[in-house]
C-alpha cells in the first residue's frame, strides 16, 4: 500500500522498503486565456471593472455570494467583477502613529 503525497514529493511503500518519485502534474491557473483555449463560450466580462473588494474566498463566498453578483451581471446589467483577498492577508493592519 502506498501513502499519497503531493506530486514531486517521495512515497514509501507501507513495508517501508522503498521508495519512488511521484510524476509531477499541475492544472493550469483559470483565467481568461485559458478559457479561450479550451473553447469556452460561456458568460464572460472581460473587461468589467471591479467594483467589489472581497475580504476572504472560502466556499460559502464563492458558492452563494459571488453567485447573487454572477446573477447580476446576468440578469440585471450590474457590469461588475469582484476582487478577492486571501483570508491570510486580513490579519494585516495599517501601520498608527504612537501617542506622544
């Protein structure tokens, strides 16, 4: 039995007699050339502006508010795009000046 492990990393077999290197695979990054090349002829607004600023990009964001702006586009002619911060950048302050 082997243990999975990220691609380019080693395996040991359960016997830990040895070892072997996983094959290297990657998906490449969604953006708009991708989608041309893989033929995609879906709703797409290129050249929206952004018009939110999105604090976190968890599954509830992703699936159910960024949904309603998708909608929006869609349907009601908003022309907009969202910009998404990691939740990891949140933590980060804006620097204050000491009391003197």
């Amino acid at each position: 039995m082997e243990v999975a492990s990220p691609a380019g990393w080693m395996v040991m077999h359960s016997s830990g007699r040895f070892f072997k290197k996983v094959e290297e695979s990657f998906m490449e990054r969604l953006n708009y050339e991708v989608l041309k090349k893989s033929g995609y002829d879906g709703y797409v607004l290129k050249d929206a502006p952004e018009k939110v600023l999105q604090f976190g990009e968890g599954n509830f964001l992703r699936a159910f508010v960024d949904y309603w702006f998708d909608l929006a586009n869609e349907k009601a002619g908003w022309n907009g795009k969202c910009c998404l911060v990691p939740v990891s950048y949140t933590h980060l302050t804006l620097p204050t000046t000491p009391y003197v």
